[in-house]
C-alpha cells in the first residue's frame, strides 16, 4: 500500500525533469525544486551521451542529483559510464512580486567534463513557467555574455489540466553551450545550434516521458519515475491506544502501582526496564527506543502510568533509552495529561510544563539492566551504473543480523550474507594500479554463497558527559577484520556534534572466518554532523585518511521517517586521481508488522559504485551517531505534535 501511495499526488503545475535530471528544461536546469521527500529515477538517451539519474529532494530548498553520463557517439557497446554529483540550491521562493532563485553546481566533481554552474531565475506567467539566468562552463562556450559566462533560459509550457493535450507541457531553451570538446574528439559531428525544443507526457503523477531535438540534428528520448518517498513511511505498528486515564486512585501502595503499570506497558509492547515510584515522583525506565516517534511513545507510557500511579504522583517521567546511549528523560505534570485526556488541553499546553534532561538524571534504573536484543532480516540490491561492459552491475544478498546489549556497556553484533545473484564479472573495470586492492575484488566475495558478514565484541563507556566512546573487535564486514575505534562529543540537546573513527583491519579470505591475507589497512576520520531541529535530516562532512592509502573528504545526507524509512546520499572525492569519485544513494524501506519479525523485514536498494578501491570506509554497522540519536532531544521535539496519538 504503501508504494502505491507514493506513486500519487502529483500536480500538472509541478517541475519537469531536465537531461541531466533534477527540474528544469531540456540541458538547462530551472530555479524550480521538487517537493521535500521526492525520490526519482531516469535515464535520458542521446546520440551523443547516455545519462541514469537519481534525483533526491531530501529538504525543501536542496536538490541532489546523483549521475552516470557515458559517451556513446562512436558507437561502441562498451561505453564506461563516470559518475556526477549535481546540487542546486534554493536562494528565494517565488512571491508576488518576485522570482524564484536558484544557483548549482553540475558535475560537482566533473564528470565526463561536462561541469557547469548557474544562477537562474523561474518565473510563472499563468501556464507558462520562464526561467533566465547566467551560466558558467559549459553553458559558457557561447560566450553570449562575455567569454566566461553565457546567458541561458527557456520557457515551459503546461497545457489545460481539462483539455485535449492534459498531461502534456512543451520546452524551448536556449544553452550556450557548443560541445567543443565532442567536436575535437569526433571530426564528423555537426555544428550545434543553441536551441532546444521538446516535448513532456505525464500519463500518470509518477510517470514522465520526454523527447525532444537538441543542437538543431540530435534527437532526445527521456524516461523519469518520480515517488513521495514519505508515502512509503506508513509509521510503525502500536497496539491500540491506552484507555481514558479516568479519576486518580484513591488509595493504594507505591510498589503494588508500580507491578500494575509494569504489567500494562509489557502488554503494550513496551521494552520496559524498571518502573519506580517515591512520594509525587513516577518513573518508567525503557531498556530501548521503540520505533516510532520517541514524543508518541513517551505519551502513551505517561497516560498508562497516570491511569495507575498512585494520587500523590503528580510528576511522571519517562527515560528514553538507556543512560550511557545519551537517552532522554521526559517529564510530565499528570495534571496536563489528565486535562488533555477530556480534551481540554494540547500537546502545546503540555510542552509549557514538560522537563527534558538527560537520561542520566534521572538515575540508574533499579534493579539489573536486562539484555537488549534486535534483529534485522535485509533483502538489499546494489547496483552500479558505471560498468565496463555494459551500463548495469548489480549484487542481490539476503542479510541477517542481530544486535544485543548487555550490562555495563558491552555489545555484540553478528551478521550472515547469502549471495543470490550478481553479474560482476568483467563489469566493473580493471583496478587502478597506484592503489591496493581494498573492493575492486568483491567479485570474489560475492561468488561465496553464504559467509559471516560480520562477527564482533565492542564496549561503550560515556568518560565524561556528553562524550561517548566505542571499541570494537572482531570480524568488521564482509571484507575486513580487526580493532576499530570511535569517539563522539555531543552536548545534550544540540543539532550538532563531531566525532572521529578509526580502523586496523586485515583482508578476510572469502568464506573463511578465521584466515586473513597478509597487509595491514588503516583508516582514521574525523566528521562533523549537523541535523535538522527534528533530527530526521542529518548532513555529515568526513575527512581523513581511506582504506587505500588515499586522502580526501565525504558528504553524507540521510533523511529519516518516523516509520523507519531512510533515504541516505553521499559522494567520495580523494587525491587518488582519475574517475575514483564514489558516490550513492540508498533506500531502506522496513516492511510490517509481520508476524514474529514485526519491522524487522527492511529491504534496500542502493545505487552506487561498486567495485571502487579509492575512497573506501570499513562498512560500520555500530555507529555512536546513530545509537545516540534514537532518544534524543531532537527527535522528542520534532514528534511532539503526535504526543496524544
């Protein structure tokens, strides 16, 4: 249901895809965006080029295309396709009076040459959509403006939503670019004219075809597919509402309150520790963060406490997640819940009066802390765009893997991979010599049918507040083994937070869980993060050393949903030269409930490159980040307006 829904809701007014992808024209991109949460995929042909995209409008006012563009002019079935990164931001909406305002970056890392920057302008004149604005670099050739920069625009046309030609909008444009770089390589290619027409279909929302006549003689055919990525978040599964919290008890014992509410949230499916209660003062302890919104959770726990606490507790509070993985205690007045439960009060009424301190002020839950425990079972598709041999390369795996928690912050994680089908050999390129072999060789690693994908112990220690550490050892990914360690400063209630990583690790023989080849590789990183005031848009920039030797830096973008959706985009750049850009998106989509698994069932699909030895991380499946996240501050005050659900 929930892919069927994202496949709806689509407006005729809406942008169209460009070439290259993103919104715009035909070559020239618009100063238009895409509504947050769009996830798109295309590909455009021409005699000249090949381009596959991914479009992901990941925030409002952020458009980031990731792109594979092969030359194909001569003809040759082999075309090697070279990875892109375009970006473009929104400066300013359009208004009244004004337009809409957008500057980018295509071909961030320059791909195939064909980088180019913009500031452009979109205007709207009822069905007609008008974009102008300056271009650098390719758009520059022309040189119409100078011989740096060139004039560029065009105009779209949306027809009647009610009329014969509903669906359909037509493209003029004009580019300065002149492809004088193609016209050295091949003697035979025509002069281009600067203008391009086309036309756009829309059969359905999520459907887009287009064609078109570029550079006066060259024919263009593009096919796009366009999905609210939201859609897919249907929310995670919870057992029906606590009833009315009704008149407070009149009489009864502290400890006997205390076994009743327990019994309550375990039959709601609440991984409850501990529950205390001393004189006005209720507590609940959670041994982990149920999926979901942590603000909902938090509600329904205090509703069923004040339904059962005892008449003095006038205070309730709910620790999210345990205290060394930087949880959140959130406070309540019973008085605000009680009144919210005769609808006479609101979760904004209630944040007026709400405390959130860290988990750790809270105090230690009593009583020993149970064993944590979760699993994942991952269906996941990698696939390439970039092979030697044709364009597609792709591995599907079947992944199992478990997660558990012990006392005094020790962690254990265990992962097996069945190999079910790839077709990587001869697609993936020969490796580039001035580096170590570190993934150009996963062919081998994906010709074992089942292997330990990952095996190891690890510590968490919080030394000071608001810092956190990890140690780990053992079998680190399907690749690698070894010690890894991390460190992270993150100030309670903050959206930002930098941390550093680092590995020794040896490469594993494939299928073999004990033997490792000779050769050490050390990695080591700092990062810095920033997240959105709900925490559910997280940006990380990463710099250091890789597995191969190579320096150089990653942008990471990862936009989460409550139902536990997440849709993650990178892109690699280091100082091994050549095409060694590594770049992907990936979308993880957890399915439920299901019997015994509940959402446990994620499968995931990740568009990337494969087989790459520059700008390669050991794959971490225990990041402090992410572990710290689930409670924090962040995500309760993002979900709070659903605190009463």
């Amino acid at each position: 249901m929930g892919l069927l829904l994202a496949f709806s809701g689509a407006s005729q007014a809406e942008p169209t895809f460009s070439d290259f992808g993103g919104a715009g024209l035909l070559q020239v991109p618009t100063a238009r965006m895409f509504d947050a949460d769009t996830l798109a995929a295309g590909f455009t042909w021409t005699p000249l080029y090949r381009h596959a995209f991914l479009t992901f409008q990941a925030v409002p006012d952020v458009e980031v295309t990731i792109r594979q563009s092969g030359d194909a002019y001569a003809g040759s079935d082999e075309t090697e396709f070279a990875g892109g990164v375009d970006l473009k931001l929104r400066l300013l909406r359009e208004g009244p009076h004004w337009p809409e305002v957008s500057a980018g970056v295509r071909g961030l890392f320059d791909s195939r040459g064909l980088g180019s920057r913009y500031l452009l302008m979109s205007r709207r004149w009822y069905d007609t959509d008008w974009t102008l604005g300056a271009g650098w670099g390719r758009f520059s050739q022309g040189g119409f403006l100078g011989h740096d920069v060139s004039l560029i625009g065009g105009v779209e046309v949306h027809m009647p939503d009610d009329g014969l030609l509903d669906g359909f909008s037509f493209k003029l444009e004009y580019t300065g670019d002149r492809f004088h770089a193609e016209r050295s390589r091949y003697a035979d290619l025509p002069a281009p004219f600067p203008v391009n027409v086309g036309v756009v279909w829309r059969p359905l929302p999520w459907i887009e075809a287009g064609a078109g006549i570029e550079q006066g003689h060259a024919a263009m055919v593009r096919a796009a597919v366009k999905l609210d990525a939201g859609r897919l978040d249907s929310g995670s599964p919870v057992k029906s509402p606590p009833s009315k919290i009704g008149p407070r008890p009149s009489r009864g014992i502290a400890r006997d309150a205390a076994r009743r509410i327990e019994t309550a949230l375990r039959s709601a499916g609440m991984p409850v520790q501990a529950v205390r209660i001393e004189d006005a003062q209720a507590t609940v302890w959670l041994d982990s963060v149920p999926p979901g919104p942590p603000a909902r959770t938090a509600g329904r726990i205090a509703r069923i406490m004040a339904a059962r606490a005892p008449a003095k507790a006038e205070r309730l509070t709910v620790v999210l997640g345990p205290a060394e993985l930087a949880g959140t205690a959130v406070s309540f007045l019973r008085a605000d819940l009680e009144r919210a439960d005769r609808h006479a009060g609101s979760p904004a009424e209630i944040w007026r009066t709400t405390e959130l301190e860290p988990a750790a002020s809270a105090g230690g839950a009593p009583g020993p802390a149970a064993d944590r425990w979760q699993g994942r079972i991952t269906p996941r598709l990698e696939q390439s765009l970039n092979g030697r041999n044709g364009f597609h390369a792709y591995r599907a795996t079947l992944d199992f893997a478990t997660f558990s928690a012990g006392p005094s912050g020790l962690v254990s994680g265990t992962g097996l991979r069945f190999n079910l089908s790839d077709n990587l050999e001869g697609r993936l390129g020969a490796p580039d010599p001035r580096l170590p072999v570190v993934r150009s060789d996963v062919g081998r690693y994906a010709a074992v049918p089942a292997t330990v994908d990952h095996l190891y112990m690890g510590w968490l220690w919080n030394p000071f507040t608001d810092w956190h550490t990890r140690l780990s050892a053992g079998q680190m990914d399907e690749m690698f083994s070894g010690v890894e360690g991390e460190v992270l400063y993150r100030p309670f209630g903050a959206r930002w937070a930098v941390g550093a990583d680092g590995d020794l690790v040896m490469k594993r023989v494939p299928g073999n869980l004990l033997y490792v080849e000779p050769g050490l590789y050390a990695t080591l990183h700092g990062s810095l993060r920033y997240e959105s005031s709900d925490g559910l848009i997280q940006g990380t920039l990463r710099a250091g050393r890789y597995l191969a030797g190579d320096l150089g830096s990653t942008i990471e973008l990862t936009r989460l949903f409550d139902g536990g959706v997440r849709i993650g985009a990178y892109a690699t750049l280091t100082n091994a030269g050549g095409r060694n850009l590594d770049h992907g998106i990936s979308v993880r989509i957890p399915i439920g409930p299901l019997p015994v698994v509940g959402r446990a069932l994620a499968p995931e699909i990740a568009t990337r490159s494969l087989g790459r030895d520059a700008g390669q991380r050991v794959d971490q499946s225990l990041q402090l980040y992410d572990i710290t996240g689930a409670a924090g501050v962040g995500r309760v005050m993002g979900s709070w307006n659903r605190l009463l659900e």
